[in-house]
C-alpha cells in the first residue's frame, strides 16, 4: 500500500491532499461545536432561528415594530440558514445540535473548492511540486478544519474567489474572453454578496486589466461582478425597504462609523497575525515567496495585497477580517518560494537547515492540529442552554459574573427565546443587576441564574439569595480545554464556567 500511496503522490497527488482534508473535516463536523466568535453565531445562526420561529430577534426586519431602519447587515448568508433551518424542521429535524451537525458539514463540504482551485492555479501557473504543497497546507493547516466548519463569512467567501482567480488564469488566451471573464466576476459577485470587501479582489484584477487594456475582459468582469449584487443584495432590500441596496449602504455607513469603536490596533497588527498564524520561520518564507514574483503573478498579486492593504489602514482590526488573504499568501507565497530555493546558493548549500525548518514546522502544526481540530468553542454557554431547553417557558434568566455583568448566551440551543436580562447600563442604576431585577413584578423574575466564573462564586449566591431567596443549585458546566486556556491567558476572553441556580418559585421540580 504505502508504495502505492508514494506513486499517487507523485503522480496525482490531489485525490490524496482531498482524502486527507476530508478526514480532517470530519472530524471538525462531529467534534468542533459551538462556535468561534461572536458574529459567526449570533449574527448568523440565530437571527435565521428566530425567523424560522416566526421572530426577528435581532430586531432587523421593517415589520419588526423596534425596528427603526436598515441596520447594515447582509441578509444573503443568513438567509442560507433561514431557508436551511426551516428545510430541515420540514423534515422533521429540531434538535440544535443536529441541525448544527448539518451546517457544519455543508461548509466542510464547501471549503474542499478552495482546496481543489487552489491546486489547480498552482499546477497550471508553477507545476505539481508547489501545488501539492498548497494543497496540503490548505488542507491540513493547525486552523483550516476547524475554520471550515464555522459560519464565518470571512471563511464562506474565499471558495467564489479562488475559484473566481481559476476562471481568469486557466486559459493563457481564452478564445471568449468576455464570458471566461463574466463567470469569474459573477463568482466575485456572490463572494462579495457574502462579504463586501470581498469586493476589493474584483477590483485589484479589474485595475490590472485595465492596465493590460483588455477591454473585453474588463467588461466581463464588470458585468459578471454586478450582477449577483444586483439580483440578490438589491431584490433583498428592494422586497424588505422598497427600494435597493438599503442594508448595503447601512452597512458601508456603520463601518464607517463605528470603525475606531472596536479594535483599534497598529498597521503592521495582520503582518504578525498572518507570521503567527502560519508558524515561523516557515511563515517568513511564505511571505518572502509572495512578495518575490509580484510582477510575475500580478494578477493574482494585486487584488491579495490591495485587500491585505485597505483591512492594515483600517483602524477596526479583527483576526477574522484577514482570514480571505491566507490561501492567497499560501498560494502566491509556496511558487515564489520554491522558485526562489531553486537559484539560491544559500539554500542550496544548506538544505539540512530547510528541511529542519519544515519539520518544525510541520511537529508545531500536528500539535496545534491535533488540539483545535476537536475544540468544542464556548461550550459552557452551549451545553447550558441545552441543560436547561428540557425546561418548558421559561421565559426570563438572569446571567451575572463577580462585576453584574450579563453575557450574550445562545437561546438558539434552548429552544426557547427567554429573555435574558442585560448589563446596569441597560437599567440605568446604581444597584446590582440582581437587586434591580427583583424589584420588577414576581412574574417577571428570573427562572434561573447563571453564574459565570468561580472567583468569590459562594459570597454572590448568598448576595443573591438576599433578592432571591428560592435559589437551589442546579449544576455547572465547566468550559472546554482551550476555551479555559484562552480565558486565563487573557480574561477579555469570557470562556468560564457556567454555575447554575434555579428559582423555586418557578420551579420547585428538578427535570432530568
């Protein structure tokens, strides 16, 4: 067998990069639950859930009567999940966790095109040798299962654009430039559909057209670019504003001003992102290959660096913001680099320090592979609403840490859109969130008390006790590994355990 698999891969290396890439994602299927940040949920899966139950949770529809206008959310993606949701419940699905197996699967499934086109630029542009290295750092990277299994539309997007990039390279002189070129902007299109910076790739390829003066092919792009955006994001809010592109524009003025609101961090923040990201010093190499042939591969070039460009200007810098540019840099950065080793006497002298370069590289990745593959992201919020969907109306909680903080949980996993009671800045009061809350009429106190963190965890159940008086312990749901690695490396990151108090009062009963 093993000769077998060494002639495969020698030979058509790409069937083994796909087995091995769908191994690994189905592992992230079955064990990578919950989810990775907070757009990726709440943004996504919950807003469709609510709909499907009739709702508008998110208070972003005009018939909502909260509403107040456009709030500057691409409806496309959700939407996906709202269609999907209700498919699913059709048939008779309305487990969360099942109906999240599903969507994990679907995007695993998804993500292999990256893999696939990716290769395929590769072997077309710089030969076998660096397409089957692409194709298995896209496949087995330490972040790639896990990241293909999330509703990140940061990560949803890059299929349409490689495979976008395959339409215009694939051909040396296609002979109908118009529509080789019409398809690859209709791709760019539905990516920018998904996210709209994507759009900034569409428009580094037009302005390298535009420099070759390939006027057929500009217009192709142009026409294909704009016509996804038009048929999906204009009908969208045509249909819900009566007139188009209305969350579009929400959108491009909330980034506008909310953009020092966020995370404002220095230029060269992605430059080390990307360097950790990839695993020095493989990763400098990486970068020294894409950089290396931008004249040769301009086209592939401009549209990645003009992305990376516009998201290291803008102050709000999220890692997830610059999850589109990674496969660009592999792709781009693997070609260059090989060429380069090729006519370097340095490394052609000292191949044993490259090849010890490459098994750090790949002893680090296994490792981190290994662990993120399988980590279940924010479980203790996720496993304490599944605890508690067995109960029936419960209509108020109440989630308090050691400063009356509240924190976002997940009602898509109860099964039921109880609400839970916000931070002091909401009820405009000196006294605790807690004490303020009881003073509101019996019926509507909390079910339940969730209390996040451990720290002086006794002294505020007997505070709370004081308001409450009914509170009998229910159980606690302790974070997954990694989750309890991040917290207490940075304690911004509010992974903790989850200890839960129900309210007599409401329920004298304990459910099993």
């Amino acid at each position: 067998m093993i000769p077998s698999i060494k002639r495969a891969w020698d030979e058509a290396p790409l069937p083994l990069i796909l087995i091995l890439a769908m191994i690994l994602r189905l592992i992230a299927v079955i064990f990578a639950r919950g989810w990775g940040m907070f757009d990726d949920h709440y943004l996504v899966i919950e807003s469709a859930q609510s709909w499907v139950d009739g709702l508008d949770e998110p208070v972003w529809l005009p018939w909502n009567p909260l509403n107040t206008g456009p709030t500057g959310h691409m409806l496309f993606y959700p939407g996906f999940h709202f269609v999907l949701f209700s498919v699913l419940e059709f048939l008779g699905m309305t487990d969360p966790q099942a109906k999240m197996f599903v969507v994990r699967l679907i995007h695993a499934a998804f993500s292999l095109l990256t893999i696939i086109y990716a290769y395929r630029i590769a072997e077309k542009l710089d030969g076998k040798r660096s397409a089957r290295l692409i194709g298995l750092l896209l496949a087995a990277l330490w972040i790639m299962p896990w990241l293909s299994v999330r509703n990140l539309i940061e990560e949803v997007c890059v299929p349409f654009l490689v495979m976008a990039f395959w339409q215009m390279i694939r051909k040396d002189q296609p002979t109908r430039p118009f529509l080789t070129f019409l398809t690859a902007g209709i791709l760019f299109g539905l990516a920018t559909d998904i996210r709209l910076q994507s759009v900034l790739f569409p428009l580094g390829a037009g302005l390298v057209i535009l420099f070759r003066k390939q006027w057929r092919e500009l217009l192709g792009l142009t026409i294909g670019t704009v016509i996804p955006v038009v048929l999906v994001l204009g009908t969208i809010d045509l249909f819900l504003w009566g007139y188009p592109f209305a969350e579009l524009l929400g959108y491009i003025r909330v980034c506008y001003i909310e953009k020092d609101i966020y995370i404002s961090l220095p230029w060269y923040n992605y430059f080390l992102t990307v360097l950790g990201l990839l695993i020095p010093p493989v990763s400098l190499f990486l970068f020294f290959g894409f950089l290396r042939n931008w004249r040769k591969y301009t086209l592939l070039f401009v549209p990645a660096v003009l992305f990376f460009a516009f998201h290291s200007y803008f102050p709000n810098k999220q890692e997830r913001f610059i999850l589109p540019f990674l496969p660009f840099l592999i792709l781009l950065g693997v070609m260059g680099w090989y060429q380069f080793i090729d006519s370097s006497r340095f490394w052609q002298k000292n191949r044993s320090l490259l090849r010890g370069c490459w098994i750090f590289f790949w002893v680090v990745n296994l490792i981190l592979l290994s662990v993120i593959t399988v980590n279940y992201s924010k479980r203790a919020r996720v496993e304490s609403m599944v605890y508690l969907s067995k109960y029936p109306d419960i209509q108020q909680m109440l989630v308090a840490d050691d400063g009356n903080r509240s924190e976002q949980f997940p009602r898509f996993y109860l099964g039921q859109w109880a609400h839970i009671y916000g931070d002091l800045s909401l009820v405009g009061t000196s006294d605790s969130l807690i004490q303020t809350v009881a003073r509101f009429p019996k019926e509507l106190h909390p079910r339940f008390i969730l209390f996040m963190g451990e720290g002086d965890l006794q002294e505020r159940v007997v505070k709370a006790r004081e308001s409450f008086p009914y509170l009998v312990y229910e159980t606690t749901v302790k974070p997954g590994m990694i989750d309890d690695i991040l917290h207490r490396l940075n304690p911004f990151n509010r992974n903790e355990t989850v200890t839960i108090y129900r309210n007599l009062e409401f329920f004298p009963t304990r459910l099993n």
